[in-house]
C-alpha cells in the first residue's frame, strides 16, 4: 500500500524546525517567496533541480522530502526491491537503495535514459564525497572544469564539494551506483 507523501509539508516541517525564514531559504535557492510557499502548500510542482537546491539549503539529503516518516523501521534494515524511494524525470531516474536515511552513508543506483541525457544542466556540489561506479553504459562525468570518460565496470571518488555532472554517451541507458557520505540525496 503506497501513501502519498507531501513534499511540500516536509519542506515547510523541516524549514521551520531548522527556525528558517520562508524568504530566507527562497532567496538562497534563487527562487521567489511566493513560488516556495506555493510548492510548501503543495500548489506548485517544483523540478528537481528546485528540489535539490532546497535540499541543499536545508542541509538534507533530497531523499527526506519523499519517505513517509510514518513509515515503521524494520529491525533488521531489509529493503525490497519494490519499496525502493524512486524519483524520476523523462532523461535521470534515482532510486534510494540504503534502506534507512539516519545512517553516514546513502546508496544510490542512477540511471541516465537517452544519449546525451545529463543529471544537470551545469555541475552541482554537495558537502558529501562520493564513490561511484559504472555498472552498464558509458558515460562522461564533468568534474569542474575537467571531464573523464567511464565505461562499464570503472568506479570514481569524486570529492565533497567538487561541482559535478553526469552524461549518458550510450545510445539508450547507462545505470551508475554511488555511495555518498554524509548522505545528500
């Protein structure tokens, strides 16, 4: 049975447990105090980068917006397969594969659909450090101003704070895990 989480709620709980002005976050993420207090009343349908971005002014990994804090632990920390946190956009899919998000570390499998598909438009930054590895595909990966070429079976740490991105070059999908410490996503 699938509840429907409300980001929106979460990203207000959270704003306000951290006692942050709506304008205040709005202006750190580049977006109006009226387009934030839309997506926090659930009347506006934020892009993932706007989600990002408010994630990491938050200082949460993205993951929190979308898991149902009802939701009860399991003992033993057992993910299935079919009750993975998936978020997807017509070119990226995330899905969550640490079965719980209070731990150091979040594991991630990423898949980029379509040649030329990228995780964003420009490189990002997190505060964590990452460990990725290619499991089927080719990719390149923009790491500042530098780029690398992965294919199938190469793995990268990318440090915390470098501004990076990812490109699909197969020409129908290339699937990448990577571990992120502390957790980000």
């Amino acid at each position: 049975m699938n509840k429907e989480v409300n980001v929106g709620m979460t990203i207000k709980n959270i704003r306000k447990s951290k006692k942050l002005l709506l304008k205040e976050v709005a202006s750190k993420c580049g977006i109006s105090s009226s387009m934030l207090s839309q997506i926090e009343k659930g009347n506006a349908n934020p892009s993932l980068n706007t989600i990002k971005s408010i994630a990491q002014v938050l200082e949460v990994p993205l993951f929190k917006f979308f898991i149902d804090s009802d939701k009860e632990k399991y003992e033993f920390h057992l993910l299935k397969k079919n009750e993975r946190k998936i978020i997807s956009t017509e070119y990226v899919t995330y899905e969550l594969l640490s079965p719980d998000v209070e731990t150091n570390i979040e594991c991630m499998q990423m898949t980029l659909i379509g040649k030329n598909a990228e995780t964003s438009v420009k490189p990002m930054s997190h505060k964590g450090e990452e460990i990725a590895v290619l499991l089927d595909g080719k990719v390149k990966l923009t790491i500042g101003k530098f780029s690398v070429i992965l294919s199938s079976g190469d793995s990268i740490h990318i440090p915390a704070m470098a501004p990076h991105k990812w490109t699909n070059l197969n020409d129908t999908k290339s699937v990448i895990i990577f571990s992120v410490t502390p957790p980000e996503f």
